[in-house]
C-alpha cells in the first residue's frame, strides 16, 4: 500500500469543524483548510465510506512522507494506491461484468477526531463563501 497527497497547496486545519452528509449517492464534507477558510466537498456517486475515529485508528498507518516536515504533521487528502480495500469491493461485486470499480480511488481525509475515507472515482471541492 502506497499513499499519494491529492492536493499538496491544500491542508487541512487541525481542528477542521468537519460537517458530514451522506445519501444514498452523495457525500457532502464541510471541514476548514489551514487558513481557517470553509471548503465543500463532495462526491457523487461513491462506492463505499467509512469513518473511524481517532481512538480506534492512527492515521500514521497512512504514512507519506510529505505529511511529516518542519517537525510536526501536516494533514493533507491522501489517495491510497493499490487498496486492499477497492480489491476486496472488486472480489464482492453483485455483477460480475461491473466496471465501475476500474476508475475508483480510495480517498482518505485525516481529520481531528476522525478519519474519513471513500471510494470513487473523483471527488470536486470548492470554497465555500462566508
């Protein structure tokens, strides 16, 4: 397992008041960047979501190198290549002639007490103005 920053000018603030909507084909993150400025992303349609707090996981099992400059840990989207879990959606598929999972990518969103992960196949973000 690898891991690759999505975005390397955007991080996300260590207390990033994150917002989390879900539907049956959409999710919705309101979190704030390092500026203290509110984004909105969102991905429709999603594959699969998880959210595991920071009690039962540490988000250093994602490690990359990036994260960790100037002495302290810098919290970045991340995209883990070769995902286990994207392999085990594929070993589970209902229809055996699905190809959606081909373009999918396994998103990670480390966040104060929670981290967020996703698959699709992209997600948009955008400024949210106050």
């Amino acid at each position: 397992m690898e891991t690759r920053i999505v975005m390397k000018d955007f991080e996300i603030h260590s207390t990033p008041l994150e917002e989390i909507t879900i539907d049956a084909s959409k999710i919705i993150i309101h979190l704030d960047d390092i500026m203290e400025e509110r984004y909105r992303i969102s991905a429709c349609p999603y594959q699969a979501f998880k959210i595991t707090t920071c009690d039962c996981f540490s988000v250093t099992t994602y490690h990359n190198d990036f994260c960790f400059r100037n002495g302290i840990y810098h919290t970045h989207i991340l995209e883990i290549t070769n995902s286990i879990w994207i392999k085990e959606l594929k070993n589970n598929l209902a229809d055996e002639c699905s190809t959606f999972l081909n373009e999918a990518k396994h998103y990670v969103f480390p966040l104060q007490e929670n981290t967020i992960e996703f698959v699709a196949a992209s997600f948009e973000i955008s400024r949210v103005d106050k």
